[in-house]
C-alpha cells in the first residue's frame, strides 16, 4: 500500500505534479558559479540578486522562478532568502542560509508615494518581512512602511536592488528609493543620498535669518554647502537638527524630498515657548514631513496655531541663538509673522535659583498669613512677577529638591486662573501625595501657560489660593528644616483656617510599635473583635494607621533597622472580605506581604480590605491580628518568628498562638497515611498535605517526612520545624523497580535533608542503587515508609515494591503492552529516542502532560518531505529533521512507547482541507484511560484535535500495532 505524505502546508497533487513536469519551460534567473546546496551565504544570494534586478528592469515584471547554481526556488523563497542575508550583512554574518518552503502570496496590493527610506527603516522592514514568512510560510501579499502599503512585488524588487548595490559597493546603501510597481517606473535608479553636517545647517541658518529679518518674507530656496534646495526641505533639515542638539548627536541628516505646503493658517497669541516646549514642536514637524514628504501648512502649539512661515522663522532663530551660545535657549518669543514683528529679538531667559525661591516662598507664607489673601504679585531678586508665575516656580524648586537638583529655573509667561473652585476636607498629604500633585500642576501649566483653577488630591477638590499657600508652606518648612516635610496639612481656604500650622510629623520608634502590639493582641484576644482606636505613647489613632505601623515596624526589624516611623492619615476600609485556608505563613511571606499592605496604605491612604497571601484572600481584621501576633513574639524572643499559624477570623479561632510551629513525628507519620492514600487511590500526588488541620505544600511535606525518617533513626523524638520550601519546577526520573534497605534510605533521606536546606526547595531528582528517582517517587516513598512506622512503631527494614512514578500512577491495561515495545521502524529502545523523551518530558508532571509534550515536539520540530511509505524509520526522521506521514508518525509513536506510553498506528483515506483524497497515517496514543488520535504533520492540529482534514469522512484502512508498509 503507498501512503503519501500530506505536507504541513496542503497543496494539489495534480499542481504539483503539473509544476514538476511544466519545470523545463518557466523562465529563470540564475547566479553564476553557485554549488548544488540548499543553502547559500549572503555574498551568493547578492551575487543571484544581481541578475533578479536585471530580469525585472528588462521584463518589467518579477521573473516566474530564480536559480542559484542548479537550485531552482520561487520568488517567494528567493525574497526570505534576501531579507535574511540583508539582515546578516548588517551584522557581519556570513552564515548560509537555507531554503525554506515558501510559497507566493495568492494576490498583492499597493498604495505607495515616491520617496526614500533609510537603512533603518528597510531592515526593519526585513526583519517583519522575514517573521511574517516564518509564521505563515508565504510571502506576505503587502506590508507596510512609512511611504505605504507595499506590495509583493515592490519587496521582491526592492530587496534585489538593496542587495545589488551591495554586491557593486560593499556596503548596504544608507537610503534607497521607492516607487509604485509599475512599468513606467521601472527601473528606479540608485542615487546615493545626500546629506549635511549639523554645522552646515547651523551656518545655513545663521545665513538664512538674516535673510528673513531683511525681506520680512520666507524665500522658496535657500543654498546649503553649495546645493540649492526648497525652504520646505531646510525646514526638515532645522528641526531634525534641533532635535539632535538636545541629544548630543552630530550625525548626516538626509536631505529630503520634501515640499511646501499649498496653503497656510495661522492664530496665535504673543508668548514664549519652553525648550520642552519647541523640541516637541520640533519632533511633531519632523513626523509629519517624514509621513507627507511636505511640510505642514500649520502646526499647534500652547501658544495657538503657528504657521508655515512662522515655522521657519522659530528654527532658523533657534539655530542661530545655538551658533552663537552653543546651547539651546530655555525659552523663545513666539509673534505671528507680520512684517511689524520681524525681527523678533532673541532675550536670554530670567531664572532663578532654588535658594532665591524658597526664600520668597517664605516672605509670601508671611504676607497670606497677615492679609488673609493671595496678593496679585511677588517680588524675586528685584523683580516683580504674577503670583502665578510664582506658583510655577515653587512646584518647579518642590521637584527639583526631590531630586536634589539646584538648577536655575526660568520664568515662564503663566497667567493667573479666571476661576477658582475648592470643595476641600481637612487632611493630610504625604510627601507622595504632594510631590505627585505638583507634578500634575506642572505638567497642567507648562500646557496653558495659566495656573490650574482647582485641583484634585486626596482630601478633596483644592483651589487656586489654596496651592499657591500649600507650596509656599511646604518651602517655608524646608528653609527652616533643610529638608521637605513628610507630610504636611492642607484645609480648605477661610480667613479662619489661616495660619496652618506647620506641626512636626508624629513618629514613634519600632519598640513603641511593638509594646503596643502587645496590649492590642490581648485586646483582641479578650473582646474577639477589632477595637476601632489604638493608644500608642498616649496618642489615640485610629487601628488602621497603626496596622501601618505595623508592617513597617516587621520590616524595619527585619532589617535591624531602629528608625521612627512616621504616623500616617489611614483609613479603615469601608468593607472587608475573606476565603482563608488554615495554614502556615513564613517570614518570607508575612514579610512580603506586610511591605504590600504598606504599599497600598502609602498609595490610598486606607488599610486594605482584603489581601492575598498563599493560603487565600485575608480580611483586614486577621491582617491587624496577623501582625500583631508577629510583633508580640518579637518582644519575647527579640527575633522574628519563622512561621506563624494563620487562621480565618472568627471567635473560635481566637486566641491563636501558634508560632514558629513545629510537629511531632507521630502528627508526620499520620498525615503520611493520607498522602499514601492519596496516591494510591487517586494515582495522583495532592499538592497540599494537612498536619493537625494545617495545610502545607506537599515539599514541605517531603522535608518533614525525611527529617522524621533520619530522626526515627537516630532515636530523636524531638518536633521538626516546618520550614518554607518550594516544589521543584520539573522533575527527572529513570528508575527501575526494586528495593531499598534502611541504610539506604536513610542515605537518600540526609541528602534530600541537606539539599532542601541549601535550596529551599524540593529536588527535581536524586541518585539511589535504582537510578534515577523523581520528586513525586521521593514523596511517595517517604510517605510509605513513615506510614509503615505508623503502624509497626518501627522502621521498615527494607522499602519493597518500589517502582518508577509512572508505573504507580498509571496502570496499563492487559493486552495493551503490544503498544509499549519497539518495532522495526519504532525503535522506542535507541539511545538517541530514550535521551530524546526524557529531555522532552521533563517538566511533565502526569503521562497525559508527557503525551502532549511530544506530540507538540514532533509537530514542532520535524519538517516535511514527499515520499511514499516508510523510509527511513523513527530514528533515521529524527535524525534527517524531516519526514512524510509514515516516518513522522513513527518517531511519533516511539517517542511515546519509550516513555511507557502505549501508542499504535492508524491508516486510512482522509480527505483534507485542500480539497483532496490522500492516503495517510496517524497515530493514537493512550492516557487517561483513553485513546486519543495524534496527527503530528500539521501545525494546525493538536493533541486530541485534527484541523486539516475531516475526521467525520474519512475511510479506516486499519490499525497496527507495526506498520506493514
């Protein structure tokens, strides 16, 4: 019987056949000197390159194939061929690069301007063209680029003349140009780009000022280095350099094919621009052109609507101020372009230094106190500027102090609002909370050019007054403190609630945290219930600001650090919720969650509802008992706990006082019984053990059962600590069955002991007598052994029945062993097939996982060749990469018989998404009590599931256990 191969990409018999026979007469482009191989270096895919462009130019068209040597490929695989040797050329990368089977998009589309891209932009294009080819195997029929949507044909040309200019010059050109796809424009002719040093522009500029300042118009060319181009294309060449200025970069700028605008707008009031302000300005314009190949006939700025003129004018004048200080100006006066505002006159910018406004800031707190008022202006260095402006410089000095940053700071043209609005609580802010607002006021200001006429912050809706007297204040303390407070009051703004006193922050050391947890854990434990106020060192605060305290309190003394903490305006929070399990927290955990709840405190100023910690969400209630209970016993033993019980908050749960827990070898040995059961019944390790009703991970479980195990042993009677182990994230095992004495035993248990505690966590696999033994085996059979101890009252002498993991969770059923041994072509017992399913499944953790694993593996990994039968067998695929239906399935089912998975052949007439009847084999693969069908030569079919063919059609041919054919 022959069974042909179906590819991962279906295609017609009969086109395929047609193409083979047709071959002799489809017209080809051919690179001299090439070698018969299937893979070629870049040099030899430039060299047929070469010949691709020539065929084009003189056809007008894309040739039907392209030869390299005796190597016939379609356009398709030519361009993945070109866009990866385009893309190693880059890197200096002469590795061959194969074949692959590409096919040619089924249509294409276009919608391309004339124009150039750079370097950049064709590798990036490359690297997309080449993803997009890996991921479909197909051309892709368009893609796009900054002139358009390009199509198949302009990328095959497009790459073909990157790669023959590279051929004839040695270097991938920096800029190429592009036109549609089409036979008036073709050929497109190579002219190297031109480009202009910054310093050529730089004088340009100068040049072109005066220019501007003496005809009062903008002129249409402008004469650079000797090249006389469009104002528009300068224009582009301007902000491009402006823009490099600012990043220390001198890099060529292209020259551009750029045009003026047919029309210009422009209304804008008089005003200045910041240096944030006019690089952005810059990048917007270099955006446009670089996308419109013109330049804009307006822009937007805070200022207004700036024209076309006006645009050139800004850059020009930018670019002289930088010729002549060598720097970028903080500021530039903007006018609109009238022959009465020209010359615009270039007046360095007025700062001040941080020291000037912090001690004007202080003489304002005087003056707002004694008038009850916001005065209209301020007086700085002499100079009397709008208490507006001043507030801008005040959030500016408050950032900058952060930062501890002492840089001038230039006056900005800010009005005051027309409006103010406040609907404001009196509260605390934090340093967070203030430093995040003047951010936003800054940000609001350096968009408006005004004073923001409210803002909003957590105690309310806060007006323009009310700012300015906020970041007075909070300079006003830094003068007096050297440093920014912690917090600070706001109220909202009355004659009667000026002044605000400025009151030192309350803080209280780490111990006086901790005597007051004491008092509040017999509290709680006396009355069952949360109170709702704390006294701490005579001060009544509320018991969620003191859960702040708290969590910071464990942390700090974690880390021996003795610093006060500062009392924060918390909250408690408006609801609470919980779903706990009984279980064990370590200190890494209660750690890092104590640093989370404090985290969200700082952020919304309220305790937490509920949190997630391992064992389920946790209410706030059994949060403030939680640490409590960890800085009682901190006062008692001067450490932090490593464990502490957590339990769901109820009456019944309180008092709990199980901390740093530990249990008995008997409590081990009980539980032990349930994981054996476990085990035994369900064929399947639990992922949690239960101690005295306390859940813990089944690694902690194992440590306890070993340690247990060598403590028996030695006559050691004494409770184990559970410790805050992980489960390995894969696990090994080539094991075979048999037995272990206790000297054994006790041997693989010390070096489970000691491995856990120089990992914290569970081995994936360790070396006993009967080789390789995985983590799940080394619970179960510590988990039998301690229960034997159960029951006995001693140690086994020898743990019998021992037996791989797979053997003891899954049970063949009889008659199925059929499916388990190597054939012919199924060679389940070659070394090269045992390595590879063991590589393949090692981070399975059931035998459905190990079948899933290398059936994703085959489909994922081997190739397709057209073939009938079998060839070459399973080991003969794997090592050749490649097969058709017959040899992919059998390294399919011997990857599975080699795992102890049973697996058998399917044969039959299957009519496929392409339309047509093939002949073909597949595999099943039994799990979970199951068959479930396997079809590994197609992406698009998975374990269990087949996409490309219909599965509701086709006609059985037979099942085997070793294909006849």
């Amino acid at each position: 019987m022959n069974v042909k191969f179906v590819p991962k990409v279906i295609f017609s018999f009969f086109v395929f056949f047609c193409v083979i026979m047709f071959i002799s007469s489809v017209s080809t482009v051919s690179a001299a000197n090439s070698t018969n191989t299937t893979s070629f270096t870049p040099s030899e895919i430039a060299n047929a390159s070469v010949t691709v462009q020539k065929q084009i130019e003189t056809n007008k068209k894309l040739p039907d194939k392209v030869a390299i040597g005796n190597q016939t490929i379609n356009t398709a695989q030519y361009l993945h061929l070109a866009v990866e040797a385009t893309n190693q050329i880059q890197q200096n990368n002469n590795r061959s690069i194969s074949v692959n089977n590409d096919q040619i998009p089924q249509y294409s589309e276009e919608s391309l301007i004339s124009g150039s891209i750079s370097r950049a932009d064709y590798l990036d294009f490359a690297n997309r063209i080449d993803e997009y080819i890996n991921n479909n195997h197909q051309a892709p029929p368009y893609g796009f680029i900054g002139l358009g949507k390009i199509s198949y044909q302009s990328q095959v040309y497009l790459f073909s003349r990157i790669l023959s200019i590279y051929y004839t010059n040695g270097t991938l050109p920096l800029y190429i140009n592009l036109k549609p796809f089409t036979s008036s424009n073709i050929p497109i002719l190579y002219t190297p780009a031109t480009t202009f040093t910054t310093t050529q522009i730089i004088q340009t500029a100068t040049d072109l000022q005066k220019t501007i300042e003496t005809t009062k118009t903008i002129p249409n060319t402008v004469t650079i280095n000797g090249t006389t181009i469009y104002t528009a294309q300068f224009l582009h060449l301007a902000t491009q350099t402006i823009t490099q200025l600012k990043n220390n970069i001198f890099d060529p700028i292209l020259l551009k094919n750029d045009d003026q605008p047919t029309y210009t707008e422009e209304q804008f009031n008089v005003g200045t621009m910041t240096q944030n302000d006019y690089l952005d300005f810059a990048q917007r314009i270099t955006n446009h052109m670089n996308q419109n190949q013109q330049a804009p006939p307006y822009g937007f700025t805070g200022l207004g609507k700036i024209s076309y003129q006006s645009q050139v004018y800004l850059f020009v004048r930018l670019l002289t101020i930088y010729n002549s200080t060598g720097s970028l100006p903080l500021t530039v006066t903007m006018k609109p372009f009238t022959s009465s505002n020209i010359p615009i006159l270039y007046t360095p910018a007025t700062t001040f230094t941080t020291t000037q406004i912090i001690q004007t800031a202080t003489n304002l707190q005087k003056t707002i106190e004694t008038t009850k008022t916001i005065p209209n202006t301020v007086t700085i260095n002499g100079t009397t500027i709008y208490t507006a402006q001043f507030l801008h410089l005040t959030i500016q000095t408050t950032l900058q102090l952060k930062n501890t940053s002492n840089n001038p700071i230039a006056l900005q043209n800010d009005q005051a609002p027309s409006y103010t609005q406040e609907q404001l609580n009196t509260g605390t802010l934090t340093k967070n909370d203030y430093l995040d607002f003047a951010q936003r006021l800054n940000d609001y200001m350096n968009n408006n050019q005004q004073a923001a006429p409210y803002g909003l912050i957590g105690p309310g809706k806060i007006g323009y007054q009310s700012q300015v007297y906020l970041f007075t204040r909070i300079l006003t303390i830094y003068n007096s403190t050297g440093s920014l407070p912690s917090s600070i009051i706001v109220k909202s703004w009355t004659a009667d609630n000026i002044p605000i006193l400025s009151m030192q922050s309350v803080s209280f050391t780490p111990q006086q945290i901790v005597d007051t947890a004491v008092k509040l854990k017999n509290t709680i434990e006396l009355t069952k219930t949360i109170p709702a106020t704390v006294v701490i060192n005579g001060i009544t605060i509320y018991t969620a600001q003191f859960l702040h305290l708290a969590v910071e309190a464990a942390v700090q003394l974690n880390e021996n650090n003795g610093n006060k903490i500062f009392l924060q305006s918390d909250e408690p929070p408006g609801y609470s919720k919980e779903e706990l399990v009984n279980g064990v927290l370590f200190k890494d955990e209660y750690l890092d969650f104590a640093r989370r709840v404090s985290d969200y405190m700082n952020e919304n100023h309220q305790a937490p509802p509920y949190g997630y910690i391992g064992l389920g969400t946790i209410s706030y209630q059994s949060q403030v008992y939680l640490f409590v209970r960890v800085l009682d016993y901190y006062n008692t033993s001067k450490s932090l706990a490593d464990n502490i019980v957590v339990k769901s908050w109820s009456s019944q749960n309180i008092p709990l006082n199980q901390v740093n827990i530990a249990f008995s070898i008997d409590q081990i040995a009980l539980t032990s019984n349930g994981v054996r059961n476990n085990v035994e019944i369900y064929k399947a390790l639990p992922e949690f053990a239960y101690i005295e009703g306390l859940r813990v991970n089944i690694a902690q479980f194992l440590y306890l059962t070993v340690q247990a195990v060598v403590q028996i042993n030695n006559h050691d009677s004494s409770p184990i600590k559970v410790k805050n182990y992980s489960i390995p994230g894969y696990s090994e095992e080539q094991l075979s069955s048999g037995s272990l004495s206790t000297e054994q035993y006790i041997d693989f248990a010390k070096r489970i002991r000691d491995y856990m505690n120089e990992n914290q966590q569970a081995p994936p696999y360790g070396y006993i007598g009967l080789g390789k033994i995985g983590f799940q085996s080394q619970v179960c059979i510590y988990s039998r052994i301690l229960d034997s101890y159960r029951i006995r009252g001693s140690l086994p002498a020898v743990s019998d029945n021992i037996k791989p993991w797979l053997s003891v969770i899954y049970n063949i059923p009889a008659g199925y062993e059929q499916y388990c041994v190597p054939t012919r072509y199924c060679q389940s017992d070659d070394p090269s097939i045992i390595a590879l399913a063991n590589s393949i499944t090692v981070s399975a953790f059931s035998v459905y996982d190990k079948a899933v694993l290398i059936f994703e593996w085959v489909r994922d990994n081997i190739g397709f060749e057209f073939y009938y039968n079998t060839v070459k067998g399973a080991v003969g695929t794997l090592q050749s990469g490649a097969g058709n239906c017959v040899d992919t399935t059998h390294l399919l089912v011997a990857l599975c018989r080699a795992s102890g998975i049973p697996a058998r052949y399917v044969q039959g007439d299957c009519y496929f998404s392409s339309g047509n009847w093939y002949g073909h084999v597949w595999a099943m693969i039994y799990v979970n009590n199951q068959w479930y069908w396997a079809d590994a030569t197609s992406y698009w079919n998975d374990f269990g599931t087949i996409s490309n063919w219909d599965t509701g059609s086709y006609v059985l041919k037979g099942t085997y256990t070793s294909l006849p054919f």
